[in-house]
C-alpha cells in the first residue's frame, strides 16, 4: 500500500481536496439539501479513486520519459518497485470504483463520470503534442468544486462555478510552474509545455497572468454570497500565497520550484477551504 501511495503521491491530493470540501459545503448552506454524512464519505472517495487513476496512469504512460529524464528516473515504475502492469491494474480497479460509487451519490454524477475520468486520464497524453497541457491538468482538477456541488445538489451553479474557474487558472499557473524543471529535458525530447514553447520568463508571465484571474475568480464569489469577514481573510491569504511563489521562483533562479508549488500552493488551498468553512459555519449557525 505504501507503495502505490508513493506511485499517486497521495500527499498531493491536499490540492484539489479542500476545494471539493468546499463545493460540497457550498451545496449544503447555500440550497435546501441537507448534510448527509454518508454523501461526504461517498464524495471524498471519488476524490481519492479519480486522482489515483488520474497519477498512476501518468506515471504508466511516462514510465520511459521518466527513465530518461534524471529528475524522474527514480520514480516507481522506472525504479522497478512497481510494475507497469500492476500500476495499469491500479488504474482499472480505481476507475471502476470511481465509477461505482457515483452511482451511489445521484444519476448526473453517474453520467458525467466517464467525462471527469477521460478528463484526467486523457491529460497525460497532452504533453506529447500541446504546450497547452498543463491547462488540462488545471481542468482536471477544476473539476472538484463543481463535482462536490452537484454530488449534493443534482444541479449546475454559477458560484461553484465561479470556484472551478478559480481552479483552474490557479493550478495551471502552478504547473507551469513546476514545468520549468524540466524546460531543457522537454526541449531536447521534443515534449510540449509552456517554459518549453516561450521560455523562463515568458512561462512565469503566463503564470502570474492566470493566477490574477484565479484571484479575480475567488473575489467574484464576494457578489454572490454575503460573506463574513473570516472569508475574507481566507481570500487575502489565498493571494497572498499567490504572490509569495511568484517571489520566490525568479527567471534567473528557479532552485525554490519545489517550495513555491508544494508548499505554498498546499496552504493556500487548506488555509482559504478553512476560512470558507468557518465562514459557513458562522453565517448558517450564529
């Protein structure tokens, strides 16, 4: 088990996860809909099922992109702890249990299912002929507010929306981030990203470009419910991560990637989740 842990990089799901425990909260105290504990477990599993699909098969399909490139060559499958067979296997057995368990959760969530999964799965192709892809990725996970929404509504609205958006160009812009890494190794290898196709200071440009429109994105949200002042302080906290990667990875010094994505990226989606939380918690029960 530590070792499919190790394959999905479990730690990482501390990105798209509170944004889903925010769709799904909005869908509580915004709508009739009760709180349903059982629909929370249930919510939180597809979470799990859809990114262990989503990473075991990147790491399946890049498995000798990965042996080339020394950044990646200790990765799980070129390492040999695990086999590329066993990693598909892992892949299979969680689309069908991500499948399943919408099943559990209403019949809109059972439909859209094989789109969400075609939607993850179908971004570790990407990179192989788009510099776009890392807005597939942002896609992907873009696709956790909204999820959590209608896993508890049945429906479409237009602030969990107005999150995935902020979803989406906050994680694309990270990515893009983390890309630069590897912009040498995707030049040689004619792989396609964004530090690849404009370089260094034009992929953080992009980068800074769409994280304005991710906070953009989250201030919006402001116009639609009246929210306390505890979520503001989570919007100031989310920007002010925002700024602080963007201070920390510079064109002539990427050493601090790690800590601006990671990191930084990691408290902005817990901390600003937190805030929400409480905020909700307030404004439906004080």
């Amino acid at each position: 088990m530590k070792k499919y842990f190790s394959l999905v990089l479990f730690a990482h799901s501390i990105f798209a996860m509170p944004f889903a425990m925010i769709g799904f909260f909005l869908g509580v105290t915004t709508t009739d809909k009760p709180f349903n504990w059982l629909l929370l477990v249930l919510v939180v599993l597809c979470m799990v099922f859809a990114r262990n699909a989503a990473m075991a098969f990147n790491r399946y399909l890049d498995r000798n992109i990965d042996a080339k490139n020394p950044r990646t060559s200790m990765r799980d499958i070129p390492a040999g702890k695990i086999s590329a067979s066993s990693a598909l296997t892992f892949v299979v057995i969680n689309c069908l249990l991500f499948v399943a368990t919408t099943a559990f959760i209403n019949n809109l969530c059972l439909y859209l299912s094989p789109v969400a999964l075609f939607v993850v799965l179908f971004y570790s192709y990407t990179k192989r002929f788009t510099a776009l892809c890392h807005m597939v990725l942002g896609l992907g996970l873009a696709l956790a507010p909204i999820g959590a929404y209608i896993a508890v509504t049945g429906q479409f609205g237009i602030v969990p929306v107005l999150y995935s958006f902020a979803v989406f160009f906050w994680s694309s812009g990270f990515d893009i981030i983390y890309a630069l890494q590897d912009e040498g190794f995707d030049k040689e290898e004619k792989l396609h990203s964004i530090p690849a196709a404009l370089g260094t200071k034009g992929a953080l440009n992009l980068s800074v470009f769409l994280h304005v429109l991710s906070a953009l994105c989250v201030i919006t949200t402001l116009f639609f419910i009246p929210f306390t002042w505890i979520y503001y302080l989570g919007i100031a906290f989310f920007c002010g991560m925002l700024t602080y990667q963007h201070l920390l990875v510079k064109p002539n010094d990427i050493s601090k990637v790690n800590k601006a994505f990671a990191t930084t990226n990691g408290y902005a989606s817990v901390v600003f989740a937190l805030c929400f939380l409480i905020d909700a918690l307030f404004r439906t029960h004080f």
